[in-house]
C-alpha cells in the first residue's frame, strides 16, 4: 500500500484496516496529528486529505491510498507550492497559518493545536476571508465533530485566523 | 587542575573555585542541604551522569545562562516567558541570555516541587538562586578589580567599577566555580525543596525585564511540529500496551479473558492483582486486541456509590462529616449567631457544584523502561516529576534513585497531577517490568473520564443577614466537600502494591479528609462572621473492596472554587433582597483599596447597568431572549479578581448565550501582560464551560461518563466575547498568578446574571437547559 504524505509516496506495511492516525505516528514517523479521542470527537487527530480535514483516528489507512494527505509538517511546502516560491525562500517560509499561530501567541498547552491549524488551513483555501461567524462555524460545525480546546485557546484562534488571512492577501495585520 | 579549593561567603551561600579549565568555564549554582529527611541521598543519586551538575542557574563563558527548575509547562508558559523575566532581572542580564529552560526532568532539574503557585512560592527559590548567583559574580568582579562590591555596577551581565568593565561570561571563564546555596525541604513530596536565606532581591523600582509582553519560546516548536511531546517519545524495542480495567470502581478480577492468536498473533495479556493489560508490538494490535480481552474478561459486581441523582441527598444524610475535624476560618469573628437573629432582612440558600473532570484534551499516557538492574526511566507529562518519583519508588519498593522520571510537553490537565500521578504512569512501569522491554501505556478517552480523579462536588449552606440599612450584620457558611487530593497511583492501588494512605480524618497533609477554608474572605466591612469548612471522605472510598471509589484531585482553584461560587451568588442575591446594585453592595462591604479599585474598573469597563436586580424587564417565560448581568470577585495568590457576565436567556428552552465576560486583574506586578492576557481569556473560556456544561455522571458502580458527547465542553461557536482588563499594581511587590484563577469567576457571575435575567436563582451547576427549564417553572 502507498500513501502520499506531505508529497512523497510512502509504503505502508500496517493492515488494510488501521487507522490513519497510527500509520503517521508510528510506521511513518510523522508525529503532529495527535490522539484525542479516537471517537471523531476532538479534532486533534486532523489531517488534510485531498485538501478536506478529516479525522484520521477514525480513517482506515486503506482510504487514504492514492490521495494527498497534509500534516503541519507539510505545511510550509503546501504553501510554497502554492505561491510559486522555490528553493531558499520555500525552506525559510513558514504557512500563514503557523506564522499567524507565532504572532498571536495562540497555543495555551497547544495539544489540540495542530488539528486547529489543519481545519484553519482548510478554511483559508476555501475562503480567503472568512467573517467571524464563518471561523467559528468551521470550528465548530463543519466537520464530523466540533474542534475541541480544553484550554480555552477559541478567542486566540479566531484573532490568528483573521490575522493568517491578512498574511495570505499578502498584507500586514 | 589545582586540587585546592578557595572558598567565599556571600550571605549565606559559599562560592568555591575548584581550579581551572581547560576550555569553556561556566558557574554552577548548586546547594547545600540545611535539613532534609530523605532528600540527601536522592539528590546525591539522582543523576545518570554524575558530571552533570544539578544547578539552578549556570553561567557559561560565552554569556550565556542556562536555568533548571522541577517545575513543567502546561501551557501556562511561565516557565518559557515569566520566569526568564524574572531572573534575568535579578541576574542584570539581557531576556535573550537565557537561552534554556530545563523543566521536570529528575536527572536534571534541583528542586522538585508541585507544578502549582508558579509565580509565588515556585520562582521564590529560582529568584533567590539567581540573587546569590548576582551577588558571586560581583564578589568575583571585587576580586578582579581589587575594588569594594559597593563600588560596582552591573548593566545587562557587565559588572563595571573602578574604571574597568568585565561581562559575566569573562569572569567565569576557564573556571570550575560552584556556588553552593541554603535549602530546605525534601525533594520528593507535594512542595520539594526551598532556597533558604535572605539574598538581596532587585527592587521592583529596578525591574527592566519584568513587565514587557515576551512571547513563549516553545510556541514556534510546537506550530511547526519540532517539539518532542511525550506522545512522540519512541525507545527501541517498545510495545504498546491498552489497560482493560475493571467493570466498576470496586470489581475485582474473576477471570481474565483471552485474545484470539490467530488475530492477534503478537499480543500478551498480563496480570498483577488487578491489573489487566494487553501488550502488543503495535498499537493496533494492542487496542483491538484489549477490547476483545475486555469483552471476555470477568468481574466481580459492586455497587456502592450513591448515583449523580442521589449526590446531595447522599451528602446531607449519609455521609460522615463528624470524623473529620471542622475548619474554621481566620477572619471568623463577631457573633454572627446574634446578629443573625436579629437580622432585619436574611437570605438562607444551599449551593450545590458537581464532580467536574480536568478532562485533558489528550487522555493520560507514559512510556516506561524497567531495566535489567532495576532502574526505570519513565517519560511522562506530569506536573511533580519528584513527587511521581517517589510514588514509583514506594510502589516497587526501591530507593529512589533507582526512579528517573523525564519530562515533555503534552495536553494540560489543570491540577490533576500536581502530586505526583496523573494515571498511566505506575501502569507502564509495572507493565515494563512484568514484560522486561519498554512499554508505552495510552489511556482511551472512556478511560480517562472513568479512572482519573475528578474535582470533588460540594454543597454550602450561606446566611446573609441585612440590617436596618440593609447592610450585611452576619454572613455565616458551612461547606462541605469530600477529601480533595488522592494522589494514588491506581495502577498500584489495582497491582496491589504500596501507596501513599488514601485520605482519613487523622492522615498526614494532603493526605486527610479535612477542608480548609480556601477562598479568603475579602468583604472586611462585615464584623460578625463565621465561616466553616467540613470534610469527609471520597464518596465510594471505603465501600469499594479495591478502595477505589471516586478519587478526587485539585483543579484550577482546589477548594477555592467550590467556596466562592456559594460566597459570590449569595451575595449577589443578597444584595438584591437589599434593593442594592450588585457591584455597589460589594464596595460598601470592602475596605481593601485594591479590591475597591478592580470593582469600580469593572464597572467602567464592563458596559454594567448601574441597578438591582434583577432587571426590570427580567422575565421566566416566553421564547424571546431576556438579558441579565452579574459580577463575581475572588483573592487568591496576592492576585484581585473580578468579573462581569452579561448573557442572553431563552426561557422556553433553557438555552443561555454568555454573551461578553469582562475580567479585571490587579496581579500586583505584572510580569508578562501579553501572556496573562491569553491565560485569562483561556480561563473565562473554561469558567463559561464550567457554568454551562459540566458535570461528571455516575450511577452507583462507576462513572458513565465516558466521552466528549457524555461530558460536553465549551465550542468555539458558543464563546463569549472577551474583554481583559490588567492593573499593574508594582508597589504591591507580588507576582499574580493567571491561569489558576482565571476560571473560577465566570460560573458564579453567570449564575448571578441568570438571576438578573430571570428573577429566578441559580444556585447549582451545570445551568443545563433541562435544569433551567425546571428553574423557570418554579
């Protein structure tokens, strides 16, 4: 089985039946979703296939064959990719999403916040200019659960949403 | 290398030069212990490598410093912004010197300690280390210059007098120097050690560093996927292991059930009292194969809890609250019982708070390596390495140099381990040992909500009497919590093995059934008031035949909470029964100048209706949203608190909107404000979800809560707007703490607001639509 994570091909040898999650963190070494719940219920797990966050404790590995799976670790390569950079200026750019998440100071324990930066992500290439009520419909509502902060980090993510945004228009906060 | 060692006195501590070296140079501040029963020996052990100093601060040649502290992160970020703020100001150097901050690890860090009052009793020692540090370095430049250490200056680590300058870095080149300083204490219990001795500290007049908003140096590990959380710890040769516990908190192991090996070829079940785990290669393996053992495995029944409907039924006729001495608070005093009789006017009401779960966004986990000779290494996230330490010791029955415990980043779990264990831990060390190979232990998120502590429910009865000008005369309160702090590891407690005494009436500290009065009493216009606390033990604690039973543990303000929201919804509601404006009612009953100017601040700042309530359009029926506002107040750890809730109800299906908290801080100095800023929004976010959701259920065998869906949180589409007011107060000379404290105040000002909102009183939580709507028929 191969998978393509963060653009390159990777050969699984987990069963047909293992969840995603487990295959990233402990075949492939790629460690930033994190296990929360294993029930679809948390977020914390999030993963971009095909650019769609979905919940990889919950996704067998065999539904991810053929399709782009995007972690934070593939996130500034994303966004290189996607604004045409290269070579030196790709290896020092980070994703808006990351900067923004710097700038605002936006983890408290930060656990969650991977999963909160795929969904941010997610969001953003979507709609480049999200409304208040649209950020906070994407946490809470679009997906199979809402994006759960136990530490209460919902008003900073909402600042660093609008703030990545604002960097991806190519402006200053 | 010259084998003398030259020796100076500098207020207490002793600087020795123990000759040169060849490269580098550096000063290590170490310690001399004054009086320690067992902490000498672990601490003369403790290193896996025996060249590695166990320094508070060290000062390399190159100018940079290094610091050292038991204390762990869980977001709270002190340790990355405030701590670094506070002892580059008492070292005189730049913020940037400081270049690491090692937390936790046992091998590696002095002092031990809780993860908790990280900015009082936490960097008191650190800040003292780093004044006797300040001190030796200006002897050393004495020295050097042949000039008096009253005739010198220091700016930005570069000590000048006498016409000449010499940076830090320079004196401590080529040398091995030692500063050895006082402490106290013993290492491997609740507070650990104390720097001891009386250095002189900068004055706050001086403070550079203090007081600018720094960002937290972990954050950009953490966004971009460097940081090494404790989930990511992988060691050669580690299995994976699933726990299946027990059926109820008092079942014990009938028969162990087995694993289909034609599925799960690799997977080993293993056995301790009882213990049940599941190991296998992967983690897969591990789980499926866990919930197949957990289907066919027997256990004996046990019902003994009274079930979450019957709590305070439960507490008022069944518990034993005579066993345990009655606290009585300090600022009890008066005749509260006369001036109650006397009372014009007298509010009577009974407030009740559920079992709460810390609910960590990432259930418990630890990796252990029992070795051959005895050691055991364990990586954990856990806010008392040394205290864990011992625990682990005792269980295994070794010293406690055989224990090494390593730290990490990981999800926060708000007070839950502040004593030691956090619930994986004991288990993956008694696995690895059963097992002889690294094991890594992860808790399922049922688990987590079912086999953790929780935060202790409680009940207050309050009497508030008025007078003829409607002033309070007496206020009297009794309440009544269960022990609050079990730190059993359960993995032990299940194994059978040693631990700590579950709490009883004549246990030691923190191991005892007594309830201290923990919010202080901060309305000093009140002359006659009597204020006691009751205790008892956990609920289902001797009844389980495990002595299992709901385990309590400290959350966030332990105690505290559970005694203001009763204090702070009284009031309010009392200050109705005097025709009084909520935040007026509280000023005319204080005399403290800061907590006068954070409750006229909140008033400004807050958009608050001067007015009683409830409001005039306050309405019980109907499906159009009606709106109230409610204030709330609480000292703690030298920092003045208060708050506003404005929320929006809908009678006809219970459903409240928290619409804006405002939150005014006076910390005494504030350290950092960009990060208390984010530490106090956090807290109001958990204070709402507190007031709104909460509550552990359980029937009369075990806790049925066992997800997100059965225990629901705050979302981020049902946040209030937040507004943060911070009073720099430097002349009170103290550093506040943010997020302990920040989640308190907003259940009680909710609370308070529904009653403006509604005329109605809501003293229970969760203010679920359910129990609104019953409130509302009433």
């Amino acid at each position: 089985m191969t998978i393509t994570v963060n653009g390159q091909k990777r050969e699984v040898q987990s069963p047909a039946d293992t969840p995603l999650l487990y295959v990233l963190r402990n075949e492939l070494d790629v460690m930033s979703p994190q296990f929360g719940c294993g029930l679809a219920q948390c977020g914390a797990c999030s993963v971009l296939v095909d650019g769609k966050e979905v919940r990889s404790c919950v996704t067998p590995v065999s539904s991810a064959t053929g399709k782009e799976v995007t972690t934070i670790e593939g996130l500034p390569a994303r966004w290189a990719k996607q604004k045409g950079l290269s070579g030196t200026d790709a290896g020092k750019t980070l994703h808006p999403v990351q900067q923004a998440w710097i700038e605002e100071q936006t983890p408290l324990c930060g656990y969650c916040q991977s999963g909160m930066m795929i969904k941010a992500t997610e969001l953003l290439e979507k709609t480049a200019k999200p409304s208040d009520a649209e950020i906070k419909a994407a946490f809470t509502t679009s997906g199979p659960s809402a994006h759960l902060c136990r530490c209460g980090s919902y008003y900073a993510i909402v600042e660093a949403v609008r703030h990545a945004s604002s960097i991806m228009a190519g402006g200053a906060k | 290398m010259k084998n003398s060692v030259e020796t100076t006195h500098i207020f207490g501590a002793q600087l020795s030069r123990r000759g040169f070296v060849k490269a580098g140079g550096a000063l290590f501040v170490g310690f001399t212990l004054l009086d320690s029963k067992d902490a000498q020996g672990a601490v003369a052990k403790n290193s896996l490598d025996p060249s590695q100093f166990q320094s508070w601060v060290e000062i390399h040649a190159d100018n940079t410093v290094i610091l050292r502290t038991g204390k762990c992160d869980f977001g709270q970020s002190s340790l990355y912004t405030a701590y670094r703020q506070i002892i580059a100001d008492e070292l005189e150097i730049p913020f940037e010197s400081i270049t690491a901050v090692v937390g936790g690890d046992t091998d590696r860090t002095p002092d031990g300690g809780g993860t908790f009052d990280l900015l009082g009793r936490g960097v008191t020692s650190l800040r003292k280390a780093a004044a006797y540090t300040r001190e030796a370095m200006l002897e050393l430049a004495a020295q050097r210059f042949g000039v008096a250490k009253d005739q010198l200056t220091i700016k930005a680590g570069v000590i000048s007098g006498g016409g000449r300058s010499v940076a830090y870095g320079e004196l401590v080149k080529d040398q091995n120097l030692k500063l050895s300083i006082p402490v106290t204490g013993d290492l491997t219990t609740m507070f650990g050690l104390t720097v001891d001795g009386n250095p002189p500290l900068k004055p706050v007049s001086k403070y550079e560093v203090i007081g600018k908003p720094y960002r937290n140096s972990i954050i950009p590990t953490k966004v971009t996927a460097k940081e090494t959380w404790v989930t990511d710890v992988k060691v050669p040769g580690m299995w994976h292991a699933r726990i299946v516990h027990p059926a109820t908190l008092g079942s014990k192991l009938i028969a162990a059930g087995s694993v289909d090996k034609s599925k799960f070829p690799n997977a080993q079940i293993v056995a301790k009292g009882n213990l049940l785990g599941v190991v296998a290669p992967t983690e897969w393996e591990a789980i499926q194969a866990s919930r197949q053992v957990a289907a066919s495995t027997k256990w004996s029944e046990w019902k003994g809890l009274p079930g979450q409907p019957n709590l305070f039924r439960y507490f008022r006729q069944d518990a034993d609250w005579k066993s345990t001495t009655v606290s009585r608070s300090q600022k009890s005093g008066g005749d509260a019982a006369s001036a109650m009789a006397s009372a014009k006017k007298k509010h009577a009401a009974t407030y009740e708070m559920p079992f709460m779960k810390h609910a960590p966004i990432g259930p418990t986990m630890a990796l252990a390596d029992y070795k051959a000779d005895g050691t055991v290494t364990v990586h954990a996230h856990n806010q008392n390495p040394q205290a864990l330490r011992g625990q682990l010791a005792l269980m295994l029955g070794v010293p406690v140099d055989q224990v090494i415990v390593r730290l990490y980043a990981g999800p926060g779990h708000y007070g839950r381990s502040n004593g030691g264990n956090a619930g994986a831990e004991d288990e993956a060390v008694l696995l690895s040992k059963e097992l002889g190979r690294p094991v890594r232990v992860q808790w399922m998120r049922g688990e987590d909500f079912q086999w953790s502590t929780q935060s202790p429910a409680g009940y207050s009865d309050v009497q508030i009497g008025l007078d003829a000008n409607n002033k309070i005369s007496a206020y009297t309160v009794d309440h009544y919590m269960p022990a609050m702090q079990d730190d059993r590891p359960v993995g032990a407690i299940l194994a059978g093995l040693p631990t700590m005494p579950a709490p009883s009436p004549g246990g030691q500290r923190l191991a005892n059934t007594v309830n201290g009065n923990s919010d202080p009493w901060v309305y000093d216009g009140v002359l006659n008031l009597e204020e006691r606390a009751h205790g008892t033990y956990e609920v289902g604690q001797r009844e389980s035949p495990l002595g299992v039973g709901l385990r309590d543990h400290s959350m966030r303000t332990p105690g505290q909470f559970q005694q203001n929201f009763p204090r702070e919804v009284a009031l309010s509601e009392a200050a109705a029964l005097a025709g009084a404006d909520p935040i007026q009612f509280r000023l005319d009953h204080s005399k403290e100048e800061r907590l006068k100017n954070i409750l006229e601040r909140l008033r400004e700042e807050s958009g608050w209706q001067t007015r009683s309530a409830p409001n005039p359009k306050a309405s019980a029926k109907g499906n159009a949203p009606v709106r109230g506002q409610g204030v709330s107040v609480m000292f703690r750890s030298g920092s003045y608190w208060a708050c506003a809730a404005q929320i929006a109800v809908t009678p006809a299906s219970g459903a409240i909107a928290v619409e804006k908290i405002t939150m005014v801080v006076d910390p005494g100095v504030v350290v950092n404000p960009l990060q208390l800023k984010r530490q106090v929004e956090g807290g109001s976010m958990m204070g709402t979800s507190i007031a709104l959701y909460e509550q552990v259920e359980f029937d009369e065998s075990g806790v049925t809560t066992k997800d997100w869906r059965s225990y629901p949180i705050l979302k981020m589409a049902d946040m209030p707007e937040i507004k943060v007011v911070i009073v720099n107060r430097p002349e009170v000379g103290v550093y506040g703490q943010g997020s302990e404290a920040a989640n308190a105040l907003a259940a009680p000002a909710i609370a308070a607001a529904f009653f403006d909102a509604t005329g109605k009183p809501a003293r229970n939580l969760p203010l679920r639509p359910e129990y609104v709507k019953n409130l509302l028929k009433a």
